[in-house]
C-alpha cells in the first residue's frame, strides 16, 4: 500500500513538472513568433537622383514626419554613387495620408533642397526622382489675357540674354508658367522674356531684371490685331538689327531674336518695315515701335 502510494506521488510529481516544461517550451515559442514578427516590421526608403549639368560633392537625406519637420527620424550623408537608402522601423512612421517626408540636401553648391511626401506601407518605398539642376534664379509668371483675365494655358515662355537661351517652359491650366535663371549669367544685364502664343496674342516681349532668389511677375497678353495689308512676320536668327531706317549704316533701335514677330506694312526690296509690340517697364505699357529689317533674317508666320 505504501509502495503504491509512493507511486502515485511520483507519477503525479511527474505530471506536474512536465506540464510546466511544456508551458515553458510554449511560452518560449510564442515569445520567439512576436520578436521575430516585430523585427520584421522594417521599411527600406530607396532615392533615386538624377544630375543635370551639376556635380554634388555630397548628400544629406532626412526622413521625417510632416507634422515634426524639426524632429528627423533619421539623417544621413550619402556620396556620389553611393545607393541612397534607409531602413527604418515600420512602426515610427506617421499614418496620416502623405504624412511623411523625405528631404534631399544637394551639397557643394547652391543646390535646391527638395522634397517628397510619401505613405506608410510595408516592405519598401520607392520615392520619385530627384532632379539636382544648376543653381538658379526662379521668375514665377503669371499669364492673364488682358481682356477677360483669364489664364492662357499652352504658351512658350523663353528667357534670353544676349542671344542665348538660358530657360523656357510652358504655361499650365491657371496661366502659371516657371523658369530657371542659371546664377552664372551676366546679373548686370537684364533677361529678355518672350512668350509666343502662336499667334493667338501679340508676341510678348520684355526686359527684366531678375531678383535674387524667387520672383512673381504678372503677364497681361493682348489680341493680335492688324491692319488692312499687314502681315506677321517671324524672326529666325538671334540678335538681328531693327533699325531706324532702311540704311544700313541707320541707327539699331533694338535687336530681335529667333521666334520674336514683326508686323510687316511695307517691302522695298531686301528690305521690310513694320512694327514690334515692346513692353515699356517705367510706364507699365505696350507700345509699337516702327523699323525696318533684312527680308533674309524673316519668314511669313501662318496666323
């Protein structure tokens, strides 16, 4: 009887240390599936840039959440070549719709510093294309028509200075149209800005000294109106004489350049007189200067 009791100690002894092994082995277990499932919960956040014209020494790269702009999750310096990419825990990440920011530092020059807002999701995100450009001067133009004030869309806007072309872009739905002046053009000499409507307005054309830094200008664009025997012609050369007379030796009230329009009245041989639409910037004003130029620097614009 006592042997049987002894028994049934053990036996239930037994039964009681190995319930708690297996309760540890459990435990264990589960405890291995959560810390693998949280170290998993990672985001790699992958840059891609592209040079134009420049050479960046270096770049720093800063994620961070819209609402805490003074607050990075991370920041790094990258080199050139070097793959731009961050893993961060998944978790840090703020939820809200583009509530995140990834901020690009071009160094070694006056670089625009960029950014992106992007999601939170898992696994990866891949970020659109930084685009390092020359240092730059920004015009914003605005470009209303005159009469209606409404925006023209679709229209070139170029910016010269002697005779080279230094930016161009086009016009959006609400007239906005943004263009680049490279630092290293001659900042004494004002840009010339010609918008060409294709015919829809008269050409624009105007002289502005570009600021330092970014700039808005307002455009008001006027119908293209001629008279009885006028023709429209268009430039196709740069800096091309618009003289006085029809001398050579006459005095050269401006120079045009390609795309640039003149209103044609009169053909005397190699020569053509009419006007051109300029902008006058003290008075705030267009007003049409009479001249004469080469047949040879002009071709017939299709209205």
């Amino acid at each position: 009887m006592v042997n049987q009791t002894n028994f049934f100690k053990k036996f239930t002894f037994f039964l009681v240390i190995s319930a708690a092994f297996a309760q540890d082995a459990i435990s264990n277990i589960n405890s291995l599936e959560i810390t693998k499932s949280q170290e998993s919960k990672t985001v790699s956040i992958t840059a891609i840039v592209n040079t134009i014209e420049t050479n960046p020494t270096a770049y720093r790269f800063s994620v961070y959440a819209r609402s805490k702009s003074a607050e990075p999750f991370i920041q790094k310096l990258f080199f050139p070549n070097e793959p731009i990419q961050i893993i961060l825990p998944l978790d840090i990440l703020s939820s809200d719709t583009l509530g995140n920011i990834a901020k690009l530092e071009p160094l070694g020059d006056k670089y625009s510093i960029q950014y992106r807002m992007f999601n939170k999701q898992d696994n990866e995100i891949k970020l659109t294309l930084y685009e390092v450009l020359k240092p730059a001067d920004i015009l914003k133009l605005t470009i209303l028509n005159k009469e209606s004030k409404k925006p023209v869309s679709n229209v070139n806007t170029l910016a010269f200075q002697n005779g080279e072309l230094l930016s161009s872009s086009k016009s959006d739905s609400l007239g906005f149209s943004r263009l680049r002046i490279p630092l290293n053009r001659e900042k004494d000499i004002p840009i010339n800005i010609l918008i060409d409507t294709d015919g829809k307005f008269q050409l624009y054309r105007r002289e502005i000294v570009i600021k330092e830094g970014t700039s808005e200008e307002i455009i008001m664009l006027t119908s293209l109106k001629l008279e009885i025997g006028e023709t429209v012609y268009q430039v196709i050369d740069d800096l091309v004489p618009f003289r006085e007379g029809p001398e050579n030796g006459s005095s050269v009230l401006f120079f045009l350049n390609s795309g640039e329009q003149v209103v044609v009245s009169k053909v005397a041989g190699d020569r053509l007189f009419g006007r051109v639409n300029v902008f006058l910037e003290m008075q705030g004003r267009y007003k049409n200067v009479n001249g004469w130029i080469l047949h040879k620097y002009v071709i017939i614009k299709d209205i």
